[in-house]
C-alpha cells in the first residue's frame, strides 16, 4: 500500500510516485506551511523537472497535492522560492487577499527567471514576464527574502560566470517585478562552494542571549558563510563554513514567513530508495530550527529538529543514572521497532570506546581520538565538559545525527533493516556514564 512500502521513510517527506530533489518555494502561507520540491512524476530518476507541492499545518504530517509547475515553452523547472507578498506590492493580489508568488528556473531552455502566483495556494498562475532575464545558461535558482531595514525584496542568484567561476548575484525590487542587480560576490574556482547552486540567504539571531544578527549565506552543500547586509552587499565574517558532516544532504532551504519570524530549514537528502521494486525514489530532511552558535570567536549555525516532532513519540524506554561497560547485555534487546528517536546525554571515561548499530547502521565513539564514526563518515567531536550529548532520528532511509546540541548535524543514508539487523549498545572499552538514554518509538506521518 501507498506510504507502507519497504522503504518508504515514515516521517520524512517523500512523493507518492517518482523521484524528488530539492526543496522548493518553502514558505508559510494563509495558515499552512507549503513545501514544494523538484519533480519527476514519470520516472524513478532526476529529469523532466516539475515543482511538485504538499502542504502542512504542523509542519510535521505533510499532504501531497496536485502539481504546481509544469514545464513550458520556456524550459523545464529548476528551483526557486516563494514569498507572501504582504502589501500587494506585485499587484497580483489584493491587500485583503495576499498573493503568493514562485520564482522558479526556466531551464533547458530560455534560462530565465519565472514568475508564478497563486490567491488560494492551491492553483498557479504563471505571469508573461520574467523577474530576470537571461544572463549566461548557468544562472539559477532564485531566492527571494523580504529586508525590512531597507524595506525591499531582495534576490540572490546562482550564476556560473566564464571560466566557471562561481557567483552569487543579488538583486532588489520594490514590486517583485522588476528587478535591479546591486551586487555580486565571485570566488576562486571551484573552492568557493558557499558561491554554488541554490544559494539561501537568511538573517539569523544568535542564541546565547547576545543580541547579535547576523546573515547567512549559504550553497547546495550546506557550505556558508556569516557576516553582515547593508541592504546591498552582503560581507562575509566567516567563510567556508560546513553545515553538513554527514552525507547526501543537499539544496536546503529555509521557510519565508514563518510565525514569529524562526528560521526553518529542510533539506533533499539523497537516498537510496530506487530499489526492490519502489515507485518513488529520495526524501526531504526533517525540518531543523537554526540558531547561531558561538565558540570562542566564532559564529556557526545550530541544527536542531523542530519541537513540533514530540507529538510523533510513542512508546519510550529510558534509562539513567547509570554506568555501561563491556559487561552488561545490550540494553535495545527488548526494542524492535523500526522507527526511532534517541536522546543520549553521557560522559564517557577511561578511553571509553563504544558502538551503536541501528538496524545495520554503525556508529562509534572513541573517547581517545574523540572521533564520532557512522557507516564509514568520521568526524571530529570534542567532548563538552567531559559530555557526548547526540540526538538521533532513524528512519528506514538513515539515520539523522545532531551531537552536541545540534553543533554538528550528520545526516547518513543507508537503508535500515529492522527485520534482519537488531539495535544495540556496546562499551568495547572504559565506561561511559549515562545521564541520560532515552528512546522513542515513533508514528508515522502518513
Ligand atoms: C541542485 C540543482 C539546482 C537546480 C535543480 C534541478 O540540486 O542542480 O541547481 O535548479 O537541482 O533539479
């Protein structure tokens, strides 16, 4: 049956039938949050891109509806975004009836800039003009944010300039309509990978209580940079950040409008799903809160899954205030379920190395070389004060990893197997203290 097959992520977002690959126009919207997604609805792989839609109210439990955007004379679909148009500044709407506007890539094709609007959220109305007309066949991807201290739309465009270099354009607009370019940031060659496809840009607040705001500017591969907006030029801080320590999370993008003005994030994350017959094939992330972080002088982006998840907690198994070493039985024997949330909070000792498989995923942590490994990803997580904190979300595409706080996010696509693989905790060496070991069983979405 539709969302039961095999390997069908039970709460991550996936199309009823064929493939999916970036998040699109994500953005809240007359009392629901809109996630639309690039789109092959006749086949299992990338091609024929169509913008795709499914819609929510807790951003949780996602309904797919009819496609959005079809190809057209002038190309097929490439991403884009959407915005509220509030204030009606497009005349495409009315002040009591906000429009909602796409920007979306005619690619293949003329390689420009479209527009599209909608007054209901369910029906698209593509306008003759574009908001940007062809620069070179590389440009894409535009993404539109509200700035309130200038009080304009601004446009960040993806532009593969000669000699492929990368740049990132931006644009500003009082109507949506036209458009006027008043920056441009290029890199070297190549190594500039926060200059690379599917730029977003967001302002974020810190979250230690200074009062510091900060921008965002990030690409494809969740590479970014922080640093400041004038309303015309944006100046990087910090540059080649990395957002991403797992694998095959690509594309992400954050909501426009959201209540209370929270940064959101969903990502396409690349699975392995064309298999054993499936009619569809990839998934989106969970939705993650952003906050801006601080070590020492430097600024990073936290990851963290949305509270709105909790409600999907079943049954839970807990344990605390305890120590594991090598002698104990594996304390998962009783758990079988498929879909899982662990919540770990430890402090591992003497050169504690210990391993959790979960259902045929691997994942270790020597306290030595303070190396976190998963299906072969290794990264470097240094302990804080003497604590290994890590959040997981196992799905039967992977597994989602948030350690220390959502400091790092490492997202890892392996299908699970539940039947044939059972979950497990190991000490192979030291101990490792547990404040805190709590797992969730969880529903599914669908
Ligand atoms: C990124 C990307 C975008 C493009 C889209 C096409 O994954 O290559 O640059 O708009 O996918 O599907």
């Amino acid at each position: 049956d539709l969302y039961q097959e095999k390997h069908r992520p039970q709460f991550h977002f996936s199309a009823k039938k064929g493939w999916l690959n970036d998040p699109n126009g994500l953005v809240y919207y007359k009392g629901e949050y809109h996630l639309f997604f690039q789109h092959n609805p006749y086949g299992l792989h990338w091609g024929n891109m169509h913008w795709g839609h499914a819609v929510s109210t807790d951003l949780v439990h996602w309904r797919e509806l009819e496609i959005a955007l079809f190809p057209d004379h002038r190309g097929t679909m490439f991403s884009g975004s959407a915005i509220v148009d509030i204030s009606n500044s497009s005349g495409l709407g009315t002040l009591e009836n906000p429009p909602l506007l796409l920007f979306y890539t005619c690619a293949e094709g003329t390689w420009e800039q479209g527009i599209a609007y909608s007054l209901d959220g369910r029906t698209f109305q593509k306008i003759s003009e574009v908001a940007i007309p062809k620069i070179v066949p590389g440009n894409r991807d535009p993404k539109v944010i509200w700035h309130e201290e200038s009080k304009k739309w601004i446009l960040t465009l993806y532009v593969t300039e000669e000699h492929e270099q990368h740049a990132v354009y931006f644009f500003n607009s009082d109507d949506l309509r036209n458009w006027k370019q008043i920056s441009t940031i290029r890199g070297g060659r190549g190594e500039d990978k926060y200059l690379y496809e599917c730029p977003e840009f967001y302002q974020l607040k810190s979250d230690s209580g200074m009062a510091e705001t900060k921008w965002v500017l990030s690409a494809v591969d969740g590479s970014y940079a922080i640093g400041d907006f004038d309303g015309m030029m944006f100046k990087p801080d910090f540059e080649r950040l990395r957002g991403n320590y797992g694998r095959g999370y690509y594309a992400a993008q954050v909501f426009n409008n959201t209540p209370n003005d929270i940064r959101i994030e969903i990502g396409w994350r690349h699975t392995h799903t064309a298999v054993d017959g499936m009619t569809f094939n990839q998934s989106m992330s969970i939705p993650m809160e952003l906050s801006m972080g601080k070590r020492g002088d430097m600024l990073f982006v936290r990851r963290n899954p949305i509270a709105e998840l909790t409600q999907l907690r079943k049954k839970k198994h807990t344990w605390q205030k305890q120590i594991f070493n090598s002698a104990m039985n594996n304390p998962f024997r009783e758990i079988s379920f498929g879909e899982l949330e662990i919540d770990i909070d430890l402090l591992p000792q003497d050169k504690s190395l210990f391993e959790i498989n979960m259902y045929g995923i691997l994942l270790s942590y020597d306290q030595n070389t303070e190396q976190l490994r998963v299906d072969g990803v290794v990264n470097t997580i240094p302990l804080i004060d003497g604590r290994l904190k890590l959040h997981l979300f196992i799905d039967r595409v992977g597994v989602e990893i948030f350690a220390q706080d959502g400091e790092f996010y490492i997202p890892i696509n392996k299908n699970t197997n539940s039947h044939s693989e059972r979950l497990s905790l190991k000490v192979l060496n030291g101990k490792v203290i547990c404040k805190k070991l709590d797992v969730y069983e969880l529903s599914s979405i669908w």
